[in-house]
C-alpha cells in the first residue's frame, strides 16, 4: 500500500509526497530531502494527503477566499 506523507518546508509551508520519493520542491523554490524532514501526517491516497494540507495550511494562515478587486479595501 502506497502511503503520502505529509511534511513542512522550512518556509511554514505544507507538502505532501508519496512515501519512498527522494526530492520534493517547494512552491517557495526550495528542494529538499523528503527523508530529513519530520513527517507530520501520513494519509491513504493523495485525495486525502491533498486535503490534510489544505487543512494545515488554513490552520497556519487562515482560510483562504476570491473577491474582486472593486472590494478590497486600502
């Protein structure tokens, strides 16, 4: 059974990566070993890792959301 394991970056930034993948990069343009980095969760399918890393990122930076521009304030 194919295993995702769920980690950070050292930017705060959520990831996920089939478990024996030896590379992962992130958004931010750092690439890192998956193996040094402490695994936070570990989830079936990527259905499920995918949405484990939508739930923590929320947590750190709050939930995100689209408005048009006429709405935001200055």
């Amino acid at each position: 059974m194919i295993l995702y394991l769920i980690f950070r970056c050292n930017c705060g930034r959520a990831n996920y990566a089939k478990e024996g993948v030896l590379q992962k990069k992130c958004v931010c343009g750092k690439t890192f070993k998956v193996k040094d980095r402490k695994i936070i969760h570990r989830a079936p399918d990527a259905e499920k890792a995918s949405e484990l890393v939508r739930k923590l990122q929320e947590e750190k930076y709050g939930g995100g959301y689209f408005t048009t521009a006429d709405k935001i304030r200055k």
